[in-house]
C-alpha cells in the first residue's frame, strides 16, 4: 500500500493512499487535513489508479511541494 508521509518540524504523519482521490486541504472534510495557514482549503489531490498514484494541484495559493520541489 502506499503512503503520503507529512513531515512538519518534529512531527511525522503518514497517511494510507486509496484508489481514487485523495484530497489534501486545510478543510476537516479533506481525507488528507493538514491544518497550516500556507494549506489551501482544497490543495491538491493525489489520485490512485491501479496501484499508480498522481498529484495535481488544484489552484493553491502556495503551490505544491514534493520533497521541497515545486
């Protein structure tokens, strides 16, 4: 199974990764919540298809990072 691992100062979270849409946001409805003002409500989506998963963002203020990479 995959994984999104959010790593926040000292904290670590991991979050389990399902078909379909993952979504990431400030909002408590987001399956993926990560309450920081630099979060958007709605972020981006991680999307899950047949084991392969893809990232979009989805008009965040901020932009989407991975590994510190726009």
């Amino acid at each position: 199974m995959a994984s999104l691992v959010v790593q926040e100062d000292a904290k670590r979270t991991s979050y389990d990764l399902q078909d379909g849409q993952n979504v990431i946001g400030r909002h408590p409805n987001c399956r993926i919540s990560i309450v920081q003002a630099s979060v958007s409500g709605k972020h981006a989506i991680i999307t899950g298809e047949n084991g392969q998963f893809f990232l979009d963002d989805v008009g965040s203020r901020n932009g989407t990072f991975v590994n510190k990479q726009k």
